[in-house]
C-alpha cells in the first residue's frame, strides 16, 4: 500500500475517532447526563463535529483523493470502494462550511432538550422554536448544494444515497392501496384478543427477559449493553463497542421486548462489519433502509412468528404465570400481531406501520419545500392521522411530539423505516431459499445459522455496497414492494382467517 494511501487511511481514521468521541457524549445525553448538562454538552458536540470537518475536507484531503482515485480504480476492491464513499462524503462536506456543523450541532442539542420537556408535558408548543430553528438550518443545508429535482432529494441522500424523492413515492404509491385493501380486509373480520399484554408486568423481569433473547440472538454483552433512553436506538462507538437502548412502558410492557429485538438487528450488522474496515469510511451499514431491513426482521420476521414463540412462549408463560394464566399459544402470536390503528409508530403492528411512515414523509416535505408551517404540524398530524389510520391523537406526547428525530434535524430519516420493512421481505424469501430448515431452527431457538448467513450476504461488507447494488446482489432485484404484500398477505390471511 502506499505511502499516500496510509496518509489518507490516517486522516479518515482520526475523523471516524472524533465522530466516535461524539457518539458517546451523544449516547451519555440520552442514557446518563443531568438536564443541566445540555448546553454545554452542545457546544462540546459542536468542537468535534466542526473539528471533524475541517479535518475531512482539508485541501490535503481532496489532493489526496484525485490523487488516489487515479492509481485504485478497480470498485470491487476493498480501496476502490473506500475512495469512492470517501470522496463522494469530501464532495458533499466541502460544499458545507464547518462553522454551520457546529450551528447544527448546538441547535440539536437545545432542540433535543426542549423536546425531552415538550413530550414531558404534551405541550409543542416548547418545542416549536427549536423545530423551526433546526428546519432553518435544514433548508439553509439544502442551499449549499446544487439545485435538485426536489429538495428534499438532498436530505434523503444523506441517509439512502443515491435514492431520489420520486423513487420513493412511487414506491409508497405502489405499495399504499395494497396495504389500503389488506387493512380493509382485516377491519372486517372478527378480531383477535391481546388483553393479557397489557396488564401489569414486572419490569425487571421484562428487561431480563429481553437481554436473554437478544443474547440468543447473538448479541455479544461483551461488545455491547442494553441502557435505558427516552426513545431506543443503537449507537456504534467501534466495531467491538455496539451499544443499544430501550424503554418500559407499563401500558405496553411487551413493547421492550420487540425495541430490544429491533435495536439487536441494527447491533448486529454493526458487529458483523469486516474488523478490516474500522476506522475506514465502510466501517457502518450501508444506508439507513438496508439497516433497517436488519432491525425490522429480527423484530419481526423473527422475533413475531409462530416458531419463535413456540420456543419462547413456555418460558415467558412460566416468568408470568397470572399474566398468562389461560393464554394459548396461538393466542399469545395473534395478540403480539394484532392489527389495530394506533397513535404510536414504534408499537404498531406491521400491517399499519407503513402508513405511519408514509404520513411522516409527507409532513418533512411539506416543512421543507414550505407548504407547510411549523405551527400548524399538531391540527395537520392529527388530520392525516384520521385520513391515514381513522384515529386522532389526544394529545401531542401522543402524535407529533412521540418521534425524536426532528429535535435533532434529522429530517430526510423517516422513509427508510418502510424501505428497510419492504428489503426485509426481500431478504427473507432469499434467505428461506438457501436455509431450507429456517422455521425449525427458530422453533428451537436456534439463530446462529441465520445470523450468519446475514453476515456473510450483508453485515461483513459494511458500506462497501450502494444499497440498490448490494439488495441487486443478494435478490436479483432493487428494491421492490412485492415481497413484502405476499409476506403480509399471507400472514394475516392466517391470523384473520381472510
């Protein structure tokens, strides 16, 4: 390797230490740090990130790369791939001056805050100064970059590269009346019981229960711990530190449960990266959809089928005897699958959960494109609430304050939730194809097979594939709706007897 090469792998790798440093004073101001803490905590995130990226987008850097990217062409190499994520991230940093990151940062950090407190007492009205702020430097982001087809286009490449606005509308737009007419459907068929999950449950016992779980699962302790945060999520500090956290509800006890199986699948891809690629510009998932696609089927595909709860059902009847007293088998997987609308998008049921995502699209590009004033976000959720699902929130902790991501401007994110359930269903028919004996395995509690299979197809090659390639390459198509309407068409044909 040569002597330029090693430079360059020396700057990204300080850069991805720095990004590193900040993703655990992240991680403490949602799990550890006392509310006082937040301004400072603020300006100590804006240091690093505008440190960061002076560092990436220093003229040494770009010199660097036109250099390199003459001698490693060949795109299946590892090198080849790095210099191209790495100068496709330099072009796309250098378009944005580091004193705007560390506005950016700050901002977050206020806005976080306010939200954490907004949710608290049901009132946006604490949160809309800092959600008007934070879509400010949003549209002022967008600015620095060349004109789009859509502006909105700008944002969602940050976290689904090469992904356009079109392309997901239509693929919601295919998708939508599909899920329209299995609801429909489902609405007028006898309902099923789910009682017994929301009686009063232990939430140590529950907590425990959720690490055995993910324990199977494979989720090594030893590179990694399950926190308590206001909203879950897993967080990368190096290939051997995964960390993930989780909540208790005691309305919805077993919802810790399946957040612990959700924030386990994007752990999972994390810890599966190439040891090779740390400190390197593939060290992560490739995008958010192709990460999602992991969280949603362990949750999911896994983690809510028959087989698994004919391995886990004994047990979790035996830790809750009088919860469970009179609970069948059957009933129990109908209950934890019942489809019924409901005002929170992390506890809906998968035949409703794309239309929650598909409200949240609409409403990032209306505040983007300026259709839509922060104001009035509460009355237009509510009214795409009862187009979207027939219910109304009664409160706003219960509709537009219950996500976090808008307090930290992550605008452009949501979408990726309903991509990574359609990729999930991709992944799945191919996996059932090459493990004949999946559903036995899981009916024993058995997931190594599988979770290794996804590193060797997905996990081990990090950011090293495009999303739509690297689904191509496992599927033999991009990304398409298809499988996920059989999956959910014959899942609850069979609860529903439709």
């Amino acid at each position: 390797m040569s002597d330029k090469f090693n430079r360059f792998k020396e700057i990204v790798g300080e850069v991805s230490d720095i990004g590193h440093a900040a993703s655990v004073l992240g991680w403490d101001q949602q799990v550890n740090m006392p509310p006082g803490g937040g301004e400072a905590r603020g300006q100590q995130l804006a240091t690093l990130s505008k440190i960061a990226q002076e560092k990436f987008t220093s003229d040494e850097m770009g010199q660097l790369l036109e250099d390199l990217q003459k001698d490693y062409t060949d795109p299946e190499t590892d090198e080849g791939a790095i210099l191209r994520v790495a100068s496709r991230a330099y072009d796309k940093a250098r378009r944005v001056p580091p004193e705007f990151v560390a506005e950016q940062a700050i901002a977050a950090t206020k806005a976080f805050e306010a939200w954490v407190e907004a949710k608290g007492k049901s009132d946006f009205s604490i949160f809309q100064p800092f959600l008007e702020k934070n879509v400010e430097l949003v549209k002022r982001y967008v600015a620095f970059f060349p004109p789009a087809d859509h502006p909105y286009d700008v944002l969602l490449d940050d976290y689904e590269p090469g992904m356009k606005t079109a392309e997901v509308k239509e693929i919601f737009n295919n998708l939508r009346p599909k899920q329209v007419s299995l609801l429909k459907a489902i609405s007028e068929a006898k309902q099923v019981r789910d009682d017994f999950l929301h009686k009063k449950y232990n939430e140590q016992k529950i907590w425990n229960f959720s690490e055995k779980i993910i324990a199977k699962f494979g989720y090594d302790f030893n590179r990694g711990r399950q926190d308590k945060a206001p909203h879950p999520f897993e967080t990368t500090f190096s290939v051997n530190d995964v960390r993930i956290t989780n909540r208790f509800e005691p309305g919805n006890p077993l919802a810790t449960l399946f957040s612990a199986m959700h924030e386990c699948g994007h752990a999972l891809y994390e810890l599966g990266v190439a040891q090779e690629y740390e400190r390197t510009p593939l060290e992560s998932g490739t995008s958010l959809a192709v990460h999602e696609s992991q969280s949603r089927m362990w949750e999911n595909l896994v983690g809510r089928s028959f087989p698994f709860w004919e391995h886990f059902f004994p047990e979790i009847k035996k830790t809750f005897p009088s919860q469970l007293d009179g609970v069948s088998l059957k009933t129990f997987y109908k209950g934890i699958n019942k489809v019924e609308p409901s005002f929170i998008r992390v506890n809906a049921d998968e035949a409703t959960y794309n239309m929650h995502i598909m409200l949240r699209l609409e409403l990032e590009i209306g505040m983007v494109d300026g259709s839509i004033a922060i104001k009035d976000l509460p009355e237009i959720w509510n009214e795409k609430m009862r187009d979207y699902l027939g219910i109304t929130p009664p409160s706003d902790a219960l509709g537009v304050l219950q996500d976090i991501h808008w307090s930290y401007g992550s605008i452009g994110y949501f979408s990726t939730y309903a991509l990574g359930n359609i990729v999930s269903a991709q992944l799945w028919e191919r996996i059932n194809k090459d493990i004949k004996d999946l559903g036995e395995q899981i009916r024993k509690g058995q997931f190594s097979v599988l979770r290794e299979w996804l590193r060797e197809n997905v996990h081990k090659y990090g950011h090293k594939y495009d999303p739509q390639d690297l689904v191509q390459k496992i599927t033999g198509s991009k990304i398409d709706s298809a499988a996920y309407v059989r999956y959910l068409t014959k899942k609850y044909s069979d609860i529903y007897g439709l």
